[in-house]
C-alpha cells in the first residue's frame, strides 16, 4: 500500500520566496498525515496538487512560528472550501487557545469538527492507531517543549502463500478471508488451518521525524531500525555551540543518531539561511552516515522503492 513523503518545506526561521519553513505530508495507504504546517503550507500543498482536504491529522511539534504559523489559515481555506468532516490537530496545549482566539476574532464557526488532542510535556505515548498506523511522539531537548513522531505501518492482514493457492485450489473469492485470518474449508469439509496458508507481513515501513532539538542519544533506542529518519540539520559542525545554544543540530549530530539508531536513509534539512550552498551540510553529513540525503521542496520519497 502507499507510504510516500512529500517535503513541502525544509527551510528554517524566515520563509523567502524560494525557500519554505517546516512541512511534510505523509500519505499511508492514502490516508494523509501534515507534519508541522510553516508559513505557506497551503500554497505548497496546491503547487504539489496535494488535496489538503484529504488530510485528517495534523501533528505539530512544537510552538516556534516556522512549524505551525500556516495552521490557521489551512484551517480557515478547508472552512470556506466546504469541508464536513472532522480534522484532528495533535500539538502542545497553548496551540488550542490560539487557534480559538483567532476564530473568535474572525467569527469563524467552522463547518466541520476540530478535534484537539494535546501533546504531553514529559511523557511518550501512542497518539493514534488504526489498521493502517501506530503513532508515537518521543521527547525532544529543545528550548521549548517539542516532541518528535515516529510512524509504524501495521498490518491486520497475513500475507496469502501463493503456492497454497494451487496446493488447495482456493477460490479466489476465499483469499481476503484467509488474509484476514480465516481458515479454509475445502470441499471435502476439511479444515486447513489459516496458519498453513498465510505468513506474516514483514515489509512494513517505518518512519521518524526528529524536529528541532539539540543532540539527544535517547532516542536512538527509540527509532531504531526505521526506514527512513528526518533529522534537523541547521548548522554544520563548526557551529556546533550555535547549535547547543539555541537547542538545535548539526550534521554530525544527526549522522551519529542515524548511525547509532541503525536507519535506511537520513533526511536532514531546516537549514540555517547562512548556507548558500546546502552540499557543504550534506558532504559534512555523509562524513559520519554515508546515506544521507537533503531534502528540497517538492521532493517524494517512495518508501516501496528501498
């Protein structure tokens, strides 16, 4: 089933007209899921032809402006576009305030349902799951209260061994039963047990978004193995003091949480605008974990392709 990433901006602070502060949209078996919503995000959504009606969660990291000052006007252009059905906001308390006081002021009634599920400040905990997904946020060591969110495609479903197929001619009007953990009845009423005919699962993706924090070994242990890790990487290692002082990483930093948490692929972005040329954090990055990867608006990362 679908797991795609679609970068809608990777740039930190200030937005500039070439460069997007923080977002991303996730799509798991075509159910869409905006991590963190920057200045923008909507225009970016439409410059993709990505349905932001399509999105049902949104999950923001932390309170800093690049990472959720696009909310309320995505909210607002789903209001007049019609949307019905309900939208679920997952992010750090003070959000819920603001995103009532600027309705209120507007007297907006939206003509759909806000749901708010709020964020802990020190605990890690499953957010949502359905028969598609896990998610989780884990703690991050920001100057304020920031979580990170791993994703964990599950599966109800077993995977159907095709040569069971021919052993026992079963219809193929039996096999989503089988895959959904039926037994099969032959027409001799003999009885084969689903565990005969069916695996498990094993190709399932996963994927961890590291938001704005300085470096934090803890949560290796917390994504270990994921696909692919998002990690931010505003400063190069030369500035690695900039960085432990205004709670961010560098590219050693992410690489070494790469390397130690054993993942496919690192994204790195939310790079600081002093870089002009963005290879110099990628070349710094590959020094420690060679697959690294900058990501660029508008890039798709098909997790059914590695």
């Amino acid at each position: 089933m679908p797991f795609k990433l679609t970068i809608l901006g990777c740039d930190s602070a200030i937005p500039t007209v070439d460069k997007q502060q923080t977002a991303q949209l996730l799509n798991i078996n075509e159910r869409f899921f905006l991590i963190d919503c920057g200045e923008n995000t909507q225009v970016q959504l439409r410059k993709y032809q990505l349905s932001f009606q399509r999105i049902s969660h949104v999950l923001i990291s932390h309170l800093h402006g690049d990472h959720y000052y696009g909310l309320i006007g995505l909210i607002t252009s789903m209001h007049l576009l019609g949307r019905n059905k309900g939208l679920h906001i997952y992010a750090h308390e003070p959000l819920k305030e603001i995103i009532n006081v600027q309705l209120s002021a507007s007297n907006t009634n939206l003509n759909y349902p806000l749901f708010f599920h709020i964020l802990p400040k020190n605990e890690e905990k499953v957010l949502f799951k359905d028969d598609n997904v896990e998610i989780s946020n884990f703690l991050l060591d920001h100057t304020i209260d920031c979580s990170g969110f791993l994703f964990r495609e599950i599966s109800s479903q077993r995977k159907i061994i095709k040569e069971k197929i021919d052993k026992y001619k079963i219809p193929l009007d039996k096999i989503d039963e089988i895959k959904n953990g039926a037994n099969y009845i032959n027409e001799n009423n003999q009885i084969i047990d689903n565990k005969e005919l069916t695996t498990y699962i094993s190709n399932l993706h996963s994927y961890a978004y590291c938001s704005d924090t300085r470096l934090s070994s803890r949560i290796a242990s917390i994504i270990t193995n994921v696909d692919v890790l998002y990690h931010e990487t505003t400063f190069s290692e030369e500035l690695v003091e900039r960085a432990i002082e205004t709670g961010h990483s560098t590219t050693k930093d992410a690489a070494n949480i790469a390397k130690e948490a054993n993942v496919k692929k690192l994204l790195i972005g939310h790079y600081s605008k002093r870089y002009k040329n963005l290879n110099i954090l990628l070349e710094e990055s590959k020094q420690y974990f060679n697959n690294s990867y900058l990501t660029k608006e508008g890039d798709v990362f098909d997790f059914n392709t590695f």
